[in-house]
C-alpha cells in the first residue's frame, strides 16, 4: 500500500505523526485528535488500522 493509497485522514496522521510538532503530543493523543479535528476514538480507529498495514 502505497502513501497516496490512504485515506486523506490516515496521510495527515502520518504526516503529523512524523513531523516534529505532533510527535511529542501524540502520545496523549487529544491533543493530536485536536489537531486533526476529529474524535480521539476516530484516531485510535485509524492508527490500529495503520498498524495492522505496516504504517508504523
């Protein structure tokens, strides 16, 4: 799977995952669900999916 296959949602994650203003926050993950204006259950959702697809 490429990085322009996923959603637009699962590349921002990536995207603020990897950069170093997200990273630090997300591991409390409201404040990276803040971020990315969605529910921090959303995020969760996503971020398993990712990892079952070797995004990690």
């Amino acid at each position: 799977m490429k990085f322009n296959d996923l959603q637009k949602l699962d590349q921002d994650i990536i995207m603020a995952l990897s950069s170093h203003r997200g990273i630090d926050n997300a591991v409390q993950g409201k404040k990276l669900a803040q971020h990315l204006e969605i529910e921090l259950r959303t995020l969760q959702s996503r971020i398993e999916f990712l990892q079952r697809n070797h995004w990690n």
